[in-house]
C-alpha cells in the first residue's frame, strides 16, 4: 500500500486514481484532485509528513 501524501489515505497501488512522479518517487493518489493539489505544491504535501496538522495559511 501507499499513502496518499495529500490527503493521508492509504492507497492500492495497484487501484490508484492517480500517481505522479516527483524526484524519483512515485506517489499514489486516492483521487484525480490529489494529485493536482500535490503538483501544485509538492513540497508542502511532503514536509507534512510528520504526524503534524496541516496548517492553513
């Protein structure tokens, strides 16, 4: 399985709605939309692996 890095949802790699590439990593998305709000803004999605809440600015 892999994580969602937008929304944190587990994700079938096999079943995923979507995936992008982003330095050398694939990422799986649970949806469409995901993926277009990760490649908007990668880096955000991925400093925000920390257990941390997302912050809105």
């Amino acid at each position: 399985m892999a994580k969602d890095p937008v929304c944190g949802m587990e994700v079938d790699e096999q079943k995923a709605a979507a995936k992008a590439e982003y330095k050398g990593q694939t990422y799986y998305f649970c949806a469409p939309g995901c993926k277009v709000a990760f490649e908007k803004d990668p880096e955000k999605y991925l400093q925000s692996q920390g257990g941390e809440h997302h912050h809105h600015h």
